[in-house]
C-alpha cells in the first residue's frame, strides 16, 4: 500500500501518526484516504478550490511534484507520498 | 587547522572611547556569533550588572562561516545582558554588516563601559585602515532611515551599518538593534529580541559603520573543496522545496488552521481576518506597487525578505514577516496587512522590536486602554514612543512594563520577554523551549510545530532543536537555510581543513546553552523562573471540543537541563526558528 508521511505540523491531525498506510491509485485519493481516517487533514493540503496549499509541497518518493499536476500524479502500492509544510518564525 | 587566520577582536572602551585590537584565540576558531557572545559575557559581563549601566558588556558577533562564499552565511549575533529578561540574551539579524566585519578579518566587537555624560553621541568606524570612536553627536536622536540616509552620503557606498534608533537612545527596554540590508541603506534588518538596542543606547554609541573596502572573500584551508561543498549545498537546497521563497509571510493560513495566529492578546488562538494578513496579498500587491522578494545580504538563497512598496509605489518597508503580522496584526485585532506594514516602518524607524512592541499594545487594548484593531490610534503611540510620555514608556519597555502600567493581568510572556507567534498551548513543546531556553520566549532559540508530539518527547525535542538552533546562530547561517549538524560541521572542516565530528558539534551546542545558562543562574534565575505567565494555562485555545492549554509538569520542563545521548535527528533534524 501507498505510504502518505505526515509533516510535523500536521501530526495534530493525526493524533501524532507519522505515516499512513491508505489505499489509492493517485496523490488526490491517497490524501482523502488519509482524511477519511483523520478528518480534518485534507484542507490543511488541499485549498477549498482543489488546488494544493500554497505553502505545501509534494514529493513521491523524493521527487517534486509539478505544480499544478501533483494531485492527479499516479500512485503505485510502493510509492511514498511525502508533504512539505512551510513553518518559519520571522 | 589551517584557514583563515590572523582574526581579531576589536574592544571599544566607552568610558574613554578607546580601541584595542586583540588577536581572536586560535581555540576559539569554531565559536562565532551567538557562541562566542556567550563565552565573552560568561567570561567578561558580571551577571549581577545593572544591564543598562556601565558594567554591561555589548558583544556583536560574526557566524564561523561569515564573510565566506558559503551561502546565506552572513548573519550577526548581537549579545548582552538583556535590561527586559535580567538574563543573557543573543538575537541575531541578517543585512552586511555581519559579512562586512568577517571579511575584514574581526570576529567580532566588545563594547565596554559608559561616556561619563550620557548626553554625547558616538559612532564605531570599522575599515580596513583601522578602528576608532568618532563623535555622532549630530546624529542624535535621528529615526533610522534618516540616520542611514545621511550615513549613506557620510560614508562610501561599500558600508554597511548597524544603527540604535531613538527608542534605544532613550533606554527603552522593547529595542533593537539594526542592520543594513544588501544596498547597505535601508536600516530594514533587526537583531530585535531582548531590548539590546537599548545596551547600545546606554553606551552611547548611536551607529557602527563598517567599509569591507574592497577586502575579499575568505578563503577556506581547501579552496577547491570549500568551493565544492557551497556548490552543492546550494544545488541541493535549490532544487528542494524552497518553502521560503515567498516570505514568512505566507505561512499565515497555516499557522490560522493550527490555532498558533493568536488573536486579541492571545484569548483566541485564530484571527478573523487571517485571509488580509496574508503574506499572499503582499505578494500580489508587487504587480501593480512593484514590490518584490529579495535577499537581505549577498550570497542569500533563501531570499525570503519582501520588499513592500505603498500604494505609490514607493518603498515602505522590508521584510514584513509572519510574527510582525501576528504581533502587530492580529494579535491587536487589527485586519489590514497594510496598516501592519505602516507600523513595521514606525518600529523600523524608531528601532523596536515588532513582536514586543505588538504584544504590549495589545496588552494595553486588553486593557480597556485603546480600542481593538485601532490602527490609527497604534500609529500615534508607536510614534511617540521615543517622546517619552507615560504610555509610550510603557509600551516601549514591553508587555511587562504594559501589564504593570495597565494594571492588567493577562500578559504573555516567559522570562519578562513577550511570547512571539507561535503559541505554546498547541506547541506544547515549543512551550518547552520558551520555558527553559535562557533566552525566554524566543521562537528562534527552539522552535517546534508539531502539535501531535507525545509528551514524552517534548523535553528531548526541545533540547534537540535548542542545541541545532544554537549551533546554527553561531554558524553564520540563516535558520530559514535549515542547515543540520552534519551540513555545519562539513562547512567548518572544509573552512578549516580538520574533520569536525558529530560529537565535537553536539559539545560546542551544548556548551554554549551551559554557558549562557550559567550566566542566568549567576544573574540569579532559578528553576522557579522556568515557566510560563499564568494565563498561558488558563487560557484555552483550539477547535470546539479540543481546546488546549500549557500544562507541561514542571518535571519535563526540569529535563531539559540534563544533557541526553544524542540521536541520529540530532544531526540531520534541521534548525526550525
């Protein structure tokens, strides 16, 4: 099964879970699987016009995902589907 | 170990405005910025000293890796017993002068003393011809764009300068310390935490202007691998997320959603008006005003800093950051990024810490003494600060002094220094840090956004992430560069041509929080003093049903304090402030 690796951030969502094994065939599906078992975990990735967060960034197995693309990228059982939250003081 | 060689410190006696060059100890090649304040004032600065009075010692402090072609490595740490903690305090800011001082071989300057007539203005001059004190009278009481405006035509265009603004003259205990950005004009970066520009106002030392000339880059013992490592340090970082390339600013919504953007003196943890303090909408202003994103010194890839033009399309102010648009925003209930910026200029102009400043004001709304979210009313009293009324001092001495001027009981703060952004009730660990890092509530010093952390680890996390952010601000490196300890300690054995080894960096983190914890517990502090204010666990914030306060037993807070075996996250954890 797909992996999603859940950014520090968002551990809150999850109750402290640092990876989720869900069932899905693309990034949109993994990380809705994620929310059906944390609700509440989507919009912190997905903004409510279905686009990725602005200060999110996904990566499958190390690699970026383009952006503008990355929710209908596929998804295989070995992939690893990783989130970057942006967190700064300043 | 080879390397750069033949560094000195520069000692500035303000009681009669002498200099002496004293050579850098060759055992100290691998302390620089906060490291190095720490084991000059542990070493120099008697604890017990009236922090505004001659006995203080001012240290500001180039990174290791200053004046190197290493990237986003040209930070300055400015250290000093703090007049608003009672305790040690570092604060560290970008812009050149950090750069400028390494590259002309000083790691650093110690300011001493106090001119018998505190009426007298100075200025440090730092070039590659030599030091020495110079009469500043005429800049006196100057705010600090006007002040570097007329530096800007004084000095050549290659100097950078460090600045004390009116607040810092008059001694108010909310000050900074600024720097000069990349065109060494504008006064736009800030060491802001800890009131230290009121250190500086007390010496009477107005402006340090520093001309690298045209003194180079130094060089590492292997140039070639040094050059290498830079290479593909910065290969590698930009071809990762770069989740800074946008500000700090634009983190808003997602400190929102974790109840960590504190509303109205913290009472709530989300603001309302959250979608126009967005640092989004400062991005889509550079279309029409012409603003845009750009590094605060040369060699940054970062490049986190806004520049925020007005409605005219004429320059503002830089950076307007996450805390100032919590701090100054919402925090005061105020709902326009715009008026936020107005008010980044003011404490910019009169050097004042924005998190500080933001917070008493809203102590002081809470209060009942100015109505929420009345920007123009901010405005007014930002600006009288230094004309030293009754709520100006206030205000301008902090949230502490706000609270005792307001009689008013809720007041944020660890140590006598106000809580920044990042909240302690869902970031019970970053709480921890505030708690115990002998610099008080300070994000940069152990900052943890992990809301779903067991408690078990809170103490561990933080003692983590304060040794990695400790390293990192003695480094020279930009914490937003999130280098690890294995990154630091290549950079260091590359500059030196000596491997540096885990252990060897985990000691010197460590050291320097010893150091600077011993400092407080000469000053006086005890573990009684490691704790939140009250309301931080009276207060609950969060969602419906899961609402939190700071309740960490006084015992895991206590943990800290005890060096544990190092973990592999130890060295590949990132700095995070």
């Amino acid at each position: 099964m797909p992996k999603v690796v859940i950014p520090p951030p968002y551990r809150g969502s999850t109750e402290g879970n640092t990876q989720v094994e869900v069932d899905g065939v693309n990034v949109a599906q993994c990380l809705e699987a994620v929310d059906q078992r944390y609700p509440g975990f989507f919009p912190l990735v997905v903004d409510d016009d279905g686009s990725v967060q602005r200060f999110v960034k996904l990566f499958v197995n190390g690699e970026q995902l383009d952006a503008g693309e990355e929710l209908h990228t596929a998804i295989s059982a070995e992939d690893e589907v990783e989130i970057l939250a942006a967190i700064a003081g300043g | 170990m080879s390397g750069p060689s033949g560094d000195k410190l520069i000692y500035v006696d303000m009681n009669d405005q002498s200099v002496d060059i004293r050579d850098f100890p060759e055992q100290w090649k691998l302390l620089g910025g906060r490291g190095l304040s720490a084991k000059i004032l542990l070493a120099e600065c008697d604890p017990s000293c009236d922090p505004l009075g001659p006995d203080n010692v001012l240290v500001m402090a180039g990174g290791v890796l200053g004046g190197t072609a290493a990237p986003t490595s040209g930070r300055i740490s400015i250290g000093g017993k703090s007049p608003l903690t009672g305790g040690i305090k570092e604060a560290s800011s970008g812009g050149q002068p950090g750069q400028h001082l390494m590259k002309l071989g000083y790691r650093g300057i110690v300011v001493k003393g106090q001119p018998a007539d505190a009426e007298k203005r100075y200025a440090l001059e730092v070039t590659g011809d030599g030091v020495k004190v110079v009469a500043a009278d005429d800049h006196k009481g100057k705010w600090n764009y006007a002040l570097c405006e007329d530096l800007h035509g004084q000095y050549p265009a290659t100097a950078s300068f460090i600045t004390c603004g009116p607040a810092g003259e008059a001694r108010l205990t909310g000050a900074s310390v600024a720097t000069t950005d990349q065109d060494n004009r504008y006064p736009a970066r800030h060491a802001g935490r800890g009131g230290l520009g009121a250190v500086m106002g007390s010496k009477g030392l107005k402006y340090v202007a520093v001309d690298p000339g045209k003194a180079s880059v130094r060089q590492a013992s292997d140039r070639e691998a040094f050059g290498a490592l830079c290479k593909s340090y910065t290969k590698g970082y930009l071809a990762g997320g770069q989740m800074f390339k946008t500000g700090t600013a634009s983190i808003v919504p997602v400190a929102n959603m974790l109840h960590t953007f504190p509303y109205k003196n913290r009472v709530e943890g989300q603001s309302p008006d959250a979608a126009n303090l967005d640092g989004a909408r400062i991005v889509e202003s550079f279309e029409s005003r012409g603003g845009m994103m750009h590094n605060c010194m040369t060699g940054c890839i970062v490049k986190c800093s806004n520049v925020v033009n007005d409605a005219k399309g004429e320059y503002k102010t830089s950076a307007l950051e996450f805390e100032t648009l919590t701090l100054l925003g919402a925090t005061c209930a105020v709902a326009s990024w715009e008026d936020v910026a107005d008010m980044d200029r003011l404490c910019d102009e009169m050097g004042l810490d924005t998190i500080e400043t933001g917070a008493a004001i809203a102590v002081l709304m809470d209060a009942g003494q100015m109505e929420w979210g009345d920007a123009d009313a901010m405005r007014k009293l930002i600006a009288e600060i230094p004309e030293g009324t009754d709520r100006g001092n206030a205000v301008g001495n902090g949230a502490v002094a706000t609270g005792k001027f307001t009689g008013h009981h809720r007041v944020p703060e660890a140590k006598g220094q106000a809580i920044p952004a990042w909240d302690p009730r869902p970031l019970k660990a970053t709480g921890v840090s505030y708690c115990t890092s002998p610099m008080g509530a300070d994000h940069t010093a152990g900052l943890i956004v992990n809301p779903g952390l067991a408690p078990d680890q809170f103490a561990w996390e933080s003692q983590k992430v304060q040794i990695i952010n400790t390293v990192c601000d003695s480094s020279g490196f930009c914490q937003f560069l999130q280098p690890n300890l294995d990154d630091i300690r290549a950079f260091y054995g590359a500059l030196y041509g000596e491997e540096v080894s885990r252990e060897a960096i985990h000691d010197q983190g460590w050291q320097v929080l010893e150091d600077e914890w011993e400092f407080n517990r000469q000053a006086g502090f005890t573990p009684a003093d490691d704790k939140l204010a009250d309301c931080m666990g009276q207060d609950a914030v969060g969602a419906e049903g899961a609402k939190v306060v700071f309740d960490v037993p006084a015992e895991t807070i206590q943990a800290v304090f005890k060096r544990m075996p190092a973990q592999e996250e130890l060295f590949t954890g990132r700095a995070s402030g």
